[in-house]
C-alpha cells in the first residue's frame, strides 16, 4: 500500500532556532499534501495545505511567516518550524493525496515529536 | 465551519464487550465520512468510511453508519478486543479532512 515517510520522528531544539521536518511519499506522486498539528488532548488541527508548484494554503490563525511549507516535488514536502518558541512544541502529521480532489482518504506519516527547550 | 464532534475519552471496556464511539458532524454540502485509528507508537490509519447517506463502512469488526438525518457516523463493535486499544478518529472531507478530537479506547484482558 502507499507509504508517507516523515523524518525526523522526534526533535528536540533550542528556543530560537529553526526545525524541518520532511514528508515523502515513497510509491505515488502526491500533487497535494497536508500538514496537522496534534495537541495534548489529541485533536488534530489542519494547519495548510500545499500543492506542488505552488503557495501553500494556510488556516485561519496559523502564521505562514512561521510554518514555511514547501512542496518542490511531487514526493517531498517540508515544513520548518522557525524561530521555534517552546509553545511550539507539539506532534506534527503529515498526510498525502495521490489527487487534487479530495474525497478520497489520506496516507499518514508517523508523526514528528517536536520539544522546544 | 465543517466541524466534527465525538464523544471524549478515554472509553474503558472489558474484552469482548459492545463498543459504541459517537460522531456527529456539521457541514455544508455533502461530505465524505471516515474512522481513522492510531495504535500505540504507529500513524493514522484509515479504519472505514462512507461516502454518501445511509453507507455502512466497515472494516476489522468496526461498522459505522453515514445518517443524514442525525449527521451522524458513530463507530460500533460487537465484541472488542485488547488490539483494539487505540486512538478513534471520526473525520469528514469536503475539500479538506477536518477531525474530530479523537477517542482513546482502552480495553482490558
């Protein structure tokens, strides 16, 4: 079945500096590709959604100055946490859509444990 | 919005005991519904799902029934067991997944 490969699985950084996490998608093109953020009490919050080739699409209230998204190619997404804060510190998900359409269900990566210190 | 609301956890249940983990959604159009679980130490899996009125999804013993009429989708089990101690997703897709808080399902031997 398709695969979404995130690396790192964990992290752990200082306040300040600035974190990327990759996603791949290791046996299909993806063209569209998701970000989520899953806090304490495990619900899992849709950040922005990037296609390839072009400008991601941010939720309401998440600062696109501060998740950069890229999505260069039709298998890599990256997503840099900058100038990370300790509130920052949270479980981030990616998932990817072989489409653009998207009533179809999404592959997961596992997940990456961001701790700022 | 699109929103998705499901009864909060954790759910605690002996081994073969019925399992029921409601889900009522609110959203315009017609929306796609899903079941996504997360077993200790691995991603989001897609569970089931439906994708019009009055489908069951089912998979795994799971069964969820798409209700218009209650915008509802909640996931049943007739007999649980200790694998399926796991975190439940209800989701719903229109032109993006929204999830609901999720359901920690916890069942003993």
């Amino acid at each position: 079945g398709a695969v979404v490969s995130q690396h790192p699985s964990w992290v752990i950084c200082k306040s300040g500096t600035s974190v990327k996490i990759e996603c791949r998608s290791l046996d299909f093109q993806a063209t569209t590709m998701f970000w989520y953020r899953q806090f304490p009490k495990q619900s899992l919050m849709l950040m922005a959604t990037s296609n390839e080739g072009s400008k991601a699409t941010y939720e309401q209230g998440v600062e696109k100055d501060k998740f950069l998204i890229n999505h260069a190619s039709l298998t890599l997404s990256t997503l840099t946490v900058t100038s990370a804060h300790p509130e920052d510190s949270s479980f981030y998900i990616c998932s990817a859509s072989r489409g653009r359409l998207y009533n179809s269900p999404l592959h997961f990566g596992n997940g990456t444990r961001l701790t700022v210190t | 919005g699109d929103s998705v609301t499901q009864m909060e956890g954790p759910v605690t249940l002996s081994e073969e005991a019925f399992l029921t983990i409601n889900c009522t959604y609110t959203a315009t159009g017609y929306p796609s519904l899903f079941w996504y679980v997360q077993y200790p130490g691995e991603g989001l899996q897609l569970l089931l799902k439906a994708t019009k009125a009055d489908d069951k999804g089912s998979n795994k013993g799971f069964e969820a029934t798409y209700r218009k009429e209650t915008t509802s989708f909640h996931l049943e089990k007739g007999s649980v067991q200790v694998s399926d101690s796991a975190v439940y997703f209800c989701a719903l897709n229109t032109d993006k997944l929204i999830f609901g808080t999720g359901t920690r399902l916890q069942v003993f031997p």
